[in-house]
C-alpha cells in the first residue's frame, strides 16, 4: 500500500515538473494559467489530467485538436513516480524520503530542460542550495559541516576547471550552471558524494559523449550538455554512494 501511495504521490509530481520544464525556460508562471493544450490552447479538464492513465485514454492526443501530445509528459510522470517508489523503499516515511524526492525532482527538471535549451535555470539551483544546507539541519544522513563543505566543494571545483579552460582557450567550456549546479548537489549529499559524482558523470559523460559524436559525425568541438550527467551522477551516488566507496576501499586494500 505505501509502494502505490508514493507511486501515485509521484506521478501527481510529475504532472508538475513537465509544466516546470514547459514553462520555466520561457519564464512563464508554473501556477497560472492552468494546464493547457501548448498547440490549441484549449484548458485540460480534470479528468484528461490524470498522470499517465489520460495520455493512454486520449492515445496520445488532444481531445480538441487531435495534435499528438509529447511522450515526454508520461514519460516524465513515469520517472517520479518510480523515483518516488525507489526513495520510500530507500528511506520509508520519513522527512528524509521527503527531502530527496525534492531533491531528485529538482534534477529531473534540470536534466530535461538542460537537454533541450542547455541552460540550468538559477531559480532552481541557487533556492536548492540553500534548502540542501537547511535540510542537513533536520535528516540524518548528513551533517550541516558535510553540506558546507559540498557547496564549497562542489561549486569551487568546477568554477576553478571552468576558468582554466577558459583561461586556455580563450572560449566558454563549461557554464556558470554546472556550477551552480553541483553546489547544490554538495549540499544535499555533502563533500564525498560530490566528488563520487564528478568521476561518475565524468566517465558516464565521456562514454555518452564520444558515442554520440561517431554516431552523428560531429567533431570534439560539438557541444554537449553536462547537466544530465552531472544529475546522473548524483542519483546514483544518492542511493549508492556508501556501497561505492566501501568496494572502492576493499578494491584498493
């Protein structure tokens, strides 16, 4: 029964996070107007509003115009509804499981917009930094030391690789919201998983990136968000960063 409340719980998010991705890009409100048809901009009823089951009811299209409507909206929906599932299987109901749904949501929008305008907007990453230092405060799986030392960490490492390689080739290689980004990570998760995110959606980042460049053609210079990986990289040192560093250790010993 907790599984399909916070499977629901999750999809009803996701239904928000794909205005969140929709709107925040164009600075538009996440509140008002309602949600809309983006083609015919005719207003959703409630009832072709329900996370996943109206996409499959409608087949994917407008009641009113027939226009196909995005696979991203159920697919966005689906991923915070597992996500939700995974974290109250991780840390059941609790203030923690909270905290880092909102976390992982907060990544989801930053993934997704990254992707399509390979910007990371501040009005997530700069408000999420702060909340990670306070809610280091009040869950116990990190001190408030620990996430001060992931914001410096976090932010401070990419600034300095930033300005290097701008400093070497006179031109902008990574941008101010990676940064941003990766402090908000550090608060979050704290110092350690900062930098077990940094070599995870490094070499994830590599593999994605040469990959994509034999498939497409494209040269070294082609520009790829670094967002998603960074994001990436943080989910998953969220939910196995002790096990990570535990076979790392016994790997070296």
């Amino acid at each position: 029964m907790l599984n399909i409340i916070s499977l629901i719980f999750g999809a009803l998010v996701g239904s928000f996070l794909n205005v969140c991705i929709f709107r925040l890009p164009k600075e538009e409100s996440i509140i008002w107007p309602g949600s809309h048809c983006p083609r015919c901009k005719k207003p959703i009823n409630f009832y072709d509003n329900i996370p996943l089951i109206s996409y499959l009811l409608l087949r994917g299209k407008c009641r009113y115009c027939k226009k196909p409507i995005s696979f991203q909206y159920p697919l966005i929906e689906g991923i915070t509804a597992l996500s939700s599932i995974f974290l109250i299987m991780r840390f059941g109901p609790s203030l923690s499981y909270l905290i880092y749904f909102a976390f992982v949501a907060a990544l989801i929008v930053i993934t997704v917009i990254d992707l399509y305008h390979q910007i990371i907007p501040d009005v997530i990453s700069l408000p999420g930094i702060g909340a990670g230092l306070l809610a280091s405060l009040v869950i116990p799986q990190i001190t408030f030391l620990n996430s001060l030392i992931g914001i410096l960490l976090g932010g401070g490492s990419l600034f300095i690789v930033a300005t290097l390689y701008q400093w070497l080739f006179k031109k902008e290689g990574m941008g101010g919201g990676d940064v941003k980004l990766l402090a908000m990570i550090g608060a979050f998760l704290g110092w350690k998983a900062v930098i077990l995110t940094i070599l995870l959606s490094s070499l994830i980042g590599s593999i994605s990136g040469i990959s994509i460049m034999v498939f497409k053609g494209k040269n070294f210079k082609y520009a790829i968000p670094f967002g998603p990986f960074l994001s990436l990289g943080a989910v998953i040192a969220l939910f196995y960063q002790n096990e990570i560093i535990s076979w790392y250790l016994q790997y070296k010993g």
